[in-house]
C-alpha cells in the first residue's frame, strides 16, 4: 500500500471520528444547560431568588412594579421572621415562588378539631399577616383542606363543608379588618387535594391545612 493510500485512509478515518465527536459534544452541551435550568428552578423558592428581585425592581426605582415586589418581598421575609421567632417551623411553612407567597398552616394552629371557629391562640399570625397584606393590593386566596376521614357533626356533613367554612372564617377575618373584599376568595377542598398519604395518622396530620395564598404580580380589574 502506498504512502498516499495511507493518508487518504487515515484521513478518512480521522473525518469519521470528527462526526462521531459532533453529536457527542452536542450532548454534553444539552446536558449542561439542563443543569443549569434545574439549578434556576432550586433556587426558585430561595431567599436568593428574593433578592434578585429585590435587585431588578431596584433598577426602576419609584415605578409601580417596583414598589410591589419591595412590598412581596417584605411580606415573604416578614413571614419567615415571624414563624422563625415563634418557633412555628412544624406548624407553618412558608412557600415562595415567581408566581404566589404561600403560608401553609396546620389547621390546629387556627381550629380545634371538627371546628371552623378561629382560635385565639392562632389569631397573632392572622395579625402578623394582615398588617403586611394592607400594604399592598395583591389577591389573596384563602384555601381549607382535611384528611379523609368521614366528617358528620352538627353543623357539617362532609369535609367539604367543614374546609369551606375554615377558608370563610379567615377571609371574614381580613375583611372585618380592613382588607377589601374584591381582594380576597375562598376555597374548600375537603380531602380531595392531600399533599401526604393519609395511609398514616402523620399524613392525615399534616393534611389537614389551611393555605394562605398571595398572589403575585399587579392585579388586572
């Protein structure tokens, strides 16, 4: 075989890898991006992501958005602050993201059991709450939820009823205290929306919640 053969084969050779190597670097390209995407999304529900949007609303100083997301912003902290101090971590959590602010409350923190009636002792949070929330025009959705053991009292005949009536009381609670009712809505869920396996008695526990929902962003009339 000829030197030139040779290196014409060698050539030829040395192309193939070339095209084998492209979609393999293609890969790891698409592999990376992924990461970073996934990254993004972790850091969703951070305080970082917080203060990245502390730092945009801040490059339009004074506009509307601006003086918003300072008021989101404020909210979300002041609700960690609050649950931190009193030492509610297993009772509450507080949920952030681009699109809502969310306080998940067991429902013993606001109602003893079978009772829609809120509880003295969870009404220093609804003030807590309430004292950010007038600040601001945001909607806020109040949304009850059980496990699924069978509810039969007095004055309720299902779950549904029961989360419904839980939702009421504390929206009726923003309203007598000032927030405008156009702002506020209810929901009950009964057991048809578990986070947890109500298969345990812990699951059923922690089932049975009440979400407070701000949403984010201007509201359009």
């Amino acid at each position: 075989m000829s030197v030139f053969r040779k290196i014409i084969q060698a050539e030829e050779h040395s192309d193939e890898t070339e095209l084998w190597m492209l979609p393999y670097s293609t890969l790891m390209l698409m592999l990376v991006i992924l990461f970073i995407v996934f990254y993004a999304m972790s850091a969703m529900n951070s305080q970082d992501f917080e203060t990245a949007l502390a730092d945009l609303a801040s490059t339009k100083p004074g506009s509307h958005a601006a003086e918003q997301a300072k008021k989101e912003i404020a909210l979300a902290r002041g609700m960690r602050e609050f649950v931190n101090k009193e030492k509610m971590a297993d009772k509450a959590q507080v949920v952030i993201s681009a699109q809502f602010i969310k306080m998940k409350l067991e429902s013993p923190t606001l109602f003893d059991s079978g009772s829609a009636e809120l509880k003295a002792s969870g009404m220093p949070i609804l003030e807590a709450l309430l004292g950010q929330i007038k600040k601001m025009d945001n909607l806020v959705i109040v949304e009850g939820h059980t496990d699924n053991v069978p509810m039969h009292s007095r004055l309720y005949n299902s779950n549904w009823e029961l989360s419904t009536a839980r939702a009421f009381s504390v929206i009726r609670y923003f309203i007598n205290n000032g927030i405008d009712p156009k702002r506020v809505a209810a929901h009950g869920f009964g057991e048809n929306r578990p986070l947890f396996s109500n298969d345990t008695e812990d699951g059923k526990a922690r089932n049975r919640r009440i979400e407070i929902t701000i949403v984010r962003g201007e509201q359009k009339p």
